[in-house]
C-alpha cells in the first residue's frame, strides 16, 4: 500500500485505480475507505467494468458507488469487458494529467471533448479488395457468372487493421479420391491441398483461430486440428499430417452440418460469439445428396457462417459440372477454381475472401503524451469476485499489462503496485510499489490468479491500500 515500507515515495503523487464489475458488499465501509485515501491526497480513478452496458439498473447502481470512490466524477468510467482495452489511452491520460510539481497550481486544465478519448461503438467496417488481385465480380445478367480462375499473383493482399476482430475459420477438406487414379497420384494431389492451406494459414494473424475438417462419407466428418490461432498453428504443428481419408463417396452436405456445430461448440467455449465464422470447402467433385448439399448451405446463411469455396482439379480448366455446382453454392468473389499443382502459389485471391470484410472499432483517438517524467505511484485495486468469471478477469489482465506498458513509455518514475480482492480473507497484495521492472510487472498482471471470492469487499481492500 501506500507506506514507505511498501515502496511509496513520500514526494510523490499516489494514484488508485480501483477495476470492479459491481458494489460492493458494504457500501459504507467502501466509501469511508475512499474518503480517508482521498483526504491524504491519494487520486482514485475507478472504473466500472460490466458484461453490459445495455443493463441501465445494473449500470446506474455501480456507477452511483463508483462517483463516491472516485476523486470527481470525471475519474469514474464504465465500460464493458469486450471494449475494455479501448481505455488504456484515456485512463494514461487521467493518471498523468496532474503532474506532480513543488507548488501545484490551480487546476485548470481542461479534458478534451469526451468524443476525442472514449471510442464510439463498434462499427461494420467493409474493407474493400486489393484490385491487383485477380478476383472477378459479375454484373447483373440472366447468364451463368463467371468463376473466378485462380491465376499466379505476386501481389500481397492487405494486412487487416489491428482494431479489427479476427475470424474463426474451419477448413472443410473433401478427402475422396477417384477409383481409376493412381495412389501417388491421389497422393501428390493430397498434398497440394494440405500445402495450400498451411500458406493460407501463414498468411493470417493472431486475432483469427483455424481448424481443419476432413470428409468423405456420411459421418466421416472429423477435426484433423481442432481452432488455435495462427501462431500455435505454426508453433505446434509445423506440418499438416492428416492421412485422407480416401473414400469414394462425398457427403459435403453432412461435412458442412458438423462444421457448423463445431462453431457452434467452438464459439460458447472459447467465449468467440462476436467473431466471424467462415468455412472454407476444397472439393474436387460434386456431392451425393446434391440438394442435401444445397439445403446446408442455407442453414450456414441463417446462422451467418460465411462460405468460401475452393474446387480443385487436374486438367488445364475446371470440369463444367464442378463450376456448375459451386456455383449454385457461392458465387464470385467467394467461388474459387484451382488445378492442384497451382493452388498454394495463387493463395492470395482466397486468403482476401477469408480476410474481408472485417468486423472493425474506430481506432481511438490517442491522448496527449503529458507525462513528461513526471513520477506517479500507482496501486491497481481489482476486483476478484466470482461475479467476472475467469474469462472476463483474462480481459482484465490484459488490460493492466498493455497500460502498464503505456505508462512506463509516458515517463519513467512511475511505480505500480497491485491488490486483487473479494472476500475479506481473500484480499492480496500482489505486489508492491516498486518492486520489479516493467517487464516482471507486465508478466506479473498477466499471471495473476483468479480469487473467484463469494463477496466483492471493495472497502477492505481500500483501508489495506492505506494501512499496509
């Protein structure tokens, strides 16, 4: 806490950010706890942090108590945990805003319009395709469209904004082989398509999660590699593995069924409801239970699951009835036809299908760098509580970690300190005022255990910021 023995500076402007999701359990003693730290001259920035912003009850209830902690109104924040990191700027700025000096002067500095710190909601952004890329859109026209052929490209498709939310993506491999086809042959094809998508992987970034399916039969449908984003995907498998399954009949109606019940399982565990769901299909012929087929890929519409697909073949041009078929499934520029030899060189047309467009959050507009060395103690108070559950709290750790690395750039006589509570037996400090470096202090925030305590006693943990 803020004592010598704790690492405080007596010279020093002390600061509290108190994180919570709700109020406390005894609301009395977590405001006379505020008002003894506000009287030594401590600087409280709460902030409300709710799965909701939409429960107006819920939120008006935490942000009554969050005005009687803070130090005024203008240092009470509420937010929800998907767009928790959007703060980081602003909450830098709160702490850094009142430098400390020998004679502190009259505050009158005035915050920029609110407009200009907090980001706006979340917008769907289009983000339109290179034209260097060969993907071909049709006019309206009583003709059949035209497939997009893919041809050798050097051009490199766009790198998505980083304010922008990753996709999960699911390969959906057709792993049937042709009787009259040799077994090196089927082989060598094989493998083409398993090169094909170990570079279209490559090309995605850490904010997407990649899966493979393989398929042939009705109920042969398997997860060859279950969803990881594309880092652990390179780190872990380095090589794609997968043994077809080298049957003769083609069931892509029950494939693209499964994989749209692994999304379902995939987005309620790994907490990915908001990110977009897209399948990508690499088939080499036509289905059996055509209509079946066709039937599925309006279920994928209903439940917005977006469909690439990609038919593969021999020859020197597709077979009419492949095109024909894709065609009644997805049109340009989702519709892709490839010989196997030419697929993992001409990549790039479908890696841009996969990336746009993207769900994207106007970036915030960065606040002034006004540090300027100035030096800060700060204590992180953060709820526990059961009430966040441990996906929710990973947000918040996250959050610590980049702000903490923001306001070691602003100056470089900051300190921080860390109390993690929830019930009173519970509350923990973390670590001291002082105690490591930047970087330990950034792997200390982002290897803290979830209390899950029954209670949140937020005025507890503020008499120990105190007293200890």
């Amino acid at each position: 806490g803020f004592t010598e023995t704790d690492g405080d500076r007596p010279d020093v402007e002390d600061v509290v950010v108190v994180f919570t999701d709700g109020r406390s359990s005894y609301p009395d003693k977590t405001n006379e706890s505020a008002w003894n730290l506000k009287k030594k001259g401590v600087h409280i920035i709460a902030i409300g942090v709710v799965e909701n912003l939409e429960n107006d009850e819920k939120k008006s209830k935490i942000e009554e108590e969050l005005k009687n902690i803070a130090s005024s109104p203008k240092d009470v924040k509420m937010i929800d945990f998907a767009n928790l990191e959007t703060l980081i700027g602003e909450i830098a700025y709160k702490v850094c805003e009142n430098s400390t000096t020998p004679t502190p002067p009259k505050k009158t500095t005035t915050l920029p319009p609110s407009t200009t710190l907090a980001p706006s909601p979340a917008l769907i952004t289009t983000v339109t395709p290179s034209p260097t890329l060969p993907l071909t859109t049709t006019s309206p026209s009583t003709t059949i469209p035209r497939s997009t052929t893919l041809t050798p490209s050097t051009s490199v498709p766009p790198t998505p904004p980083t304010n922008c939310s990753g996709k999960d993506v699911l390969f959906v491999v057709d792993g049937t082989v042709n009787s009259r086809q040799s077994y090196d042959l089927a082989q060598e094809d094989f493998e083409n398509i398993k090169g094909f998508i170990k570079s279209v992987i490559r090309g995605l970034n850490d904010t997407f999660r990649v899966g493979v399916m393989q398929y042939t039969d009705k109920d042969t449908a398997r997860m060859e590699i279950d969803f990881m984003s594309p880092l652990e995907f390179s780190d872990t498998v380095k090589d794609i593995t997968i043994t077809q399954q080298r049957g003769y009949k083609r069931y892509t109606g029950d494939a693209l069924a499964e994989a749209a019940n692994r999304f379902y399982e995939h987005d309620y565990l790994q907490y990915r409801e908001n990110n977009p769901d897209v399948i990508v299909l690499v088939t080499r012929g036509t289905p059996n239970g055509r209509e079946q087929a066709l039937s599925k890929v309006k279920i994928l519409e209903s439940r917005k699951i977006d469909l690439v697909t990609v038919g593969v073949h021999s020859g020197a041009s597709a077979p009419g009835y492949l095109k024909d078929f894709l065609l009644n499934m997805t049109q340009p520029p989702l519709m892709f036809l490839s010989n196997y030899k030419d697929l993992e060189k001409n990549r790039e047309p479908v890696l841009q299908a996969i990336r746009f467009p993207l769900l994207c959050a106007p970036a915030p507009t960065p606040p002034p760098v006004i540090c300027n060395g100035s030096r800060h103690d700060i204590f992180f108070v953060v709820d526990g509580s059961a009430s966040i559950n441990s996906h929710n709290f990973d947000k918040v750790k996250n959050f610590l970690s980049h702000l903490i690395t923001q306001l070691s750039v602003e100056s470089s006589a900051i300190n921080t300190g860390l109390m993690q509570f929830s019930k009173e037996d519970l509350t923990t400090v973390e670590w001291d005022l002082g105690r490591y470096s930047e970087i330990e202090t950034k792997n200390n925030a982002l290897k803290l255990n979830y209390q899950a305590g029954t209670r949140t006693e937020a005025g507890d943990a503020l008499t120990h910021v105190i007293n200890e």
